[in-house]
C-alpha cells in the first residue's frame, strides 16, 4: 500500500516529528471535473480494506464513478505508529496525535495527490467519522459535504470515562510494563477486548441475543471473539488511538478556540449526522445536538437495538448498508 | 457483630460447605404483635453501616418503630468470604453462592432471631434488591411486603457482559494469580474500579458534569476515588460476589425451573419495583416488564439523570431518600 511521508511536522502539542508517514488506498480515479473525490478515514480498530463493504460497484459510493482515498489514522499499525516506528519516537515514546494533525496529514497528501477545489464527500464511521466532522471545520470552503455516522464532534465526558476503563484493562497486565514490553501483554490485551465488548453493542443487543445471527451460541463466545481480535493489535497502537480518541474536539485548536458552538456553525459542507439510536458512547442526544447547531445538517438516526456496532463493516445490522446508501444518494444528488 | 453460624450447608451448586457465618446487625426490636420486622440486606460493597443512611428517626424506617434485619452478602468480608476463611475453602477456592443460598441462609436466621409469621418488609438497593425479589419469590406466603430499588429479578445478558468486562480488568493483572495472591493484585483493584465508575453513574451524570457537586472537580477525580475504594477490598471477595450478582435469577432453583414469568407471578407481597430511569445495568425497561408479571406491584421509577448511584447511600441524588421514604411509607401503610 502506498505511503505519504511528511517530514518535520509539527503537532498541535507543539512537539516536532521528523518523519510522519501516511498508509493509503484509493478507490476509483479522479474525474475529468475534478469533482468526484470522497475521503474514507479509518476507524479505531479499521485497516484500509475494513473500509471496504461500504462501497462498491453500484452501490451509492462506487469506485466505477467516485475516487474514492482512504487514508489510515495514526497509530492503525499501517500509518506510523508506536510499532512501525523506531528511534527515539518508537513504541511508549510516540508522540500524541489529534484528530486535527490526522486530518491536517490528510490534507497534505490530498493536496499532493489530487488538484482539486473541493472534496465531494467526506465520510465515516467511528472515528472515521470524527475526522469527518474535523474536515468540515478546519476546512469549510474544501469539504462539499461531509456524512459522520456513530460519530461526534467532540469526545463528551463519559465516552472518554468509557475509554479509560478499557484502559485500565489492557494496562492492569503488569507484562504491559508501561509501554515497554518485550512480548505482547497478552492478558491486558484479552482484557481490553472483552471490557470494550460491553460497551460496543447496547443492552438490547445482548438481551435480544442479537449476537446470534453473528454465528455467536452465546454472549461468551463473542467476549472471546473479542479477545482474539485485539491479541492481534498492538498495545502502544490500540492506546495511541485511544489517546487521539479522548482528546477529539473540533474546536480545540487556534481557530475556534475551545468554542463548539462556532466551531458546528462555521461548517458549511452539506451534513447527514446519523447516529444509531443505542449508541452507547456516540450518543444521538450528543449528535442532535451538535446536528443542530451545523446550518447544513440534517439530523438522520438509524434506528437500531445494535448499539455502535449498527454500523460496523464487518457484520452490521442488516438494515444498516442500505440506509447508509440511502443518505449517501440523497447527499450526493444534491 | 453478631454472627449466625450454619453448619453442613448444601449449596445450590451440590457442594456442602461445613460451616456458612452470616454476619448481621438489628436497629430497633420486634415489637409485641411481632409484625414490624424489615429485612434490609447489603449490596454489592456495603457492609452492614453502609446502609444506615436508608433509615433513621423520623424517617419512613424507623429504629424506634421497624425491628431493622441487615444480614451481610457472603462474600462482604464480614460473613463468610474467602478472605476469612481459612481451610481447605479459603481464597481462590470458596464456593459460589447464589442469590438464592444468600435468602436461604437469611431465613434461618430470621426463624432463629425471631419467631414471626410474616416479614412487613424486604428492601434493598441493587444487589440488596436483589435478595429481596429472592425473598419475595422464594418465601411468597412469609414477605408482606417488598421495596427492590435499582434491582431486577434476574442479572441480564448485558448486565452479566458489563461484569465481564471489569473481572478481565481486575483479572488482567498477573498478580492476582488465579486468586492465589499473596499480596493485594493493586493494578488489578484499581483497574476494576476504574471499569466500573463508567457503568455506575450514566451517560448525563458525566457529561453534565454531576460529579462537581460531589465533590470531584474533574472525572479523573472520580476515577481516582473509585480506584481508592477498591484497593480496600479483597480481590477474591469482589469475585466472589460478581459470580453471585451474574448468577442471580429468582427462578432457577426447584420451585420455578428456569421459568421467570411463573416465579415473578407466585410472589405474593405487596411491592413498589422501583428502578432509576438511567441505570445502565439494572435497566428500567428490565424492571418494568418484570413489575408487570408480579400480580400486587407498582412499577414506581425514580427519574435521575445519576445512574445506578442515584440510590448510593453514601452519596445520592438528591431526591432520592425523600422519593425513597414515599414509597416505604405508601407500602408500609396500607
């Protein structure tokens, strides 16, 4: 996969990287218009292939018409990260990175790639679609509209609680060492996989045994699917992304300067915000919200007993992938 | 304290355990018409002083008139647990006890301490609550009455997963050993009281930052206070009761075979159900559908945007003990 490299960066913390390098995939080709580009950003735990089942031939987003560039966050393993890193900056040393140095990267490799006035579309899931929500406000007049789904503006209070709790699984392993650790910490690992499980799906999805149409005969089987997946993460990456997580706010930077409000009313892109309605930390009371302070947003919950993982690629709720089209049509033939 | 000791108990599990001490506390005494004797049994961490706020002079449960039962949970540190007990039991290898061993070993202490015909009361907060739907339906012609707050029934799928998740925190340090530590596993206490404050409280108690007028400038405060609290517990006996409270089921035993909907409509007592609206394990919704199965009781929630702790004796909602003594007074009265 192809890889951007930017060289001394300097960060919202103020510290400077010598080398920041960017993991991307692209999708389709740039038109003769010069407006057919859609960005994809990956989510917490997404590669650049997780993003895939969200696009496709004939689907609302597809390669055959729209150019469509996926770049990794920070810390996905692929982009730099604690664990590709060596030098100074490697493992528990790697810098902290916000969602507005991600997407300031991400402008950078779009500006060298693709000569272009403005993004058609930017869009995502999660943390995907964080940085979606930053796109339109570090740059109003370049991101034509913007579609954040299980996603908000900023990190309210307990979803950072949430996250530290997860954090405090994976760090209990003493094997973990502070970041320093030899071997992966497999227990902490285990742990923060099977802590973070209870909160990605909502109560009703475990008491209507949801995670049965998963393949899962009971909810142990999927805390151990959890598990399993994240033995496969990296520890200093899961908490790199954690921390870039945490410390999302669109309006924490020189422009806005910690003021929300302004920094939702300064958007100008064409907004869907969809939350799925049992979202237990991208909370729709927090998204409506926010959805109603952008002048151009509307406000389109997905109605769903799944809870954040509604909308996850790799085994949504079945209703999810067309009512995902569907906003994505309507915005897009606007 | 006074502790009641039970020699050759047979668990539900099969296992026969020599000797179960139940420790206990009385406020107030049986009065001469032996019809004034209220059950109040602890929760999750409260010893039997933890739950004095609940009562008083004056109050709805009053020492000068209610014979105040407070038997603790096993597993509380004070009855049985595995940190005092010493022998081929102690530690790791204590037994699991239910829900339903707790109440049985109550109600010999009941018909050993007094000798009435009918409880007036069963009341208690979350895993309190608990025991006293176990009263109810295990004891329908003996409990007159019954207050479960911030409490179901049965612990839910999710509310088991939420569990999960906060034994792998404190499991997750290696010197917990399988439970065979030989100093507290402190990464571990501190982990899982920092999972835990996430669930306690709710998503509008952290983001309306209600933890201010507690006290806690920021919610790391909080999260400190939690991590504090639990350094003060044995790692063994905060298992030990997880495993009873995700066990907990008011049917499974021989009387109801599994079957909820036929125990919940054999209790016979009068009872207010009385969940807090945004409780995020013993759910609202939960409560409600089983209020709707016991043929004498009002589904009475509390609206409190605190969470399970809007009922935490040491520091409550507000409104909650005035709410709480309506109730007790509305039962108690009729």
């Amino acid at each position: 996969m192809p890889i951007h490299i930017e060289r001394d960066v300097r960060l919202q913390s103020g510290r400077t990287v010598d080398e920041v390098r960017l993991s991307y995939a692209i999708y389709g080709e740039l038109n003769a218009a010069r407006d057919n580009l859609v960005i994809f950003p990956t989510y917490f735990t997404g590669r650049q292939s997780c993003n895939e089942p969200y696009f496709g031939q004939g689907r609302a987003l597809d390669p055959n018409i729209h150019c469509i560039l996926v770049p990794s966050l920070i810390g996905n393993s692929d982009s730099s990260s604690p664990s590709n890193t060596t030098g100074p900056d490697a493992g528990a040393a790697f810098p902290n990175f916000t969602i507005h140095d991600n997407v300031r990267l991400q402008r950078a490799l779009v500006d060298k790639l693709f000569q272009v006035e403005r993004v058609a579309l930017v869009i995502g899931w999660s943390m995907g679609g964080c940085q979606a929500f930053e796109w339109a406000a570090q740059f109003p007049d370049f991101v034509a509209r913007a579609l954040p789904f299980c996603a908000t503006a900023m990190c309210s209070t307990h979803n950072h609680v949430f996250l530290e709790g997860v954090k405090a699984a994976l760090t209990a392993d003493g094997d973990w060492a502070g970041g320093n650790y030899s071997a992966p910490p497999a227990r902490g690992l285990r742990a923060f996989g099977r802590a973070y499980a209870g909160w990605a799906y909502s109560r009703e999805f475990f008491n209507r045994r949801l995670y049965r149409p998963l393949g899962f005969e009971t909810s142990e089987d999927l805390l151990q699917d959890w598990e399993r997946d994240h033995l496969s993460w990296d520890a200093n990456d899961l908490l790199c992304k954690v921390w870039t997580w945490q410390h999302a706010d669109i309006s924490v930077n020189g422009r806005y300067h910690g003021d929300l409000p302004t920094a939702l009313n300064a958007i100008k892109a064409r907004m869907i915000v969809m939350p799925a309605t049992t979202d237990m930390y991208f909370a729709e009371t927090q998204a409506s919200r926010e959805a109603s302070l952008i002048p151009n947003a509307e406000f389109r919950p997905f109605f769903s007993h799944w809870g954040h993982c509604a909308a996850t690629p790799s085994a949504p709720d079945p209703g999810f992938l067309p009512f995902l089209d569907d906003a994505i049509f309507d915005l897009m033939s606007e």
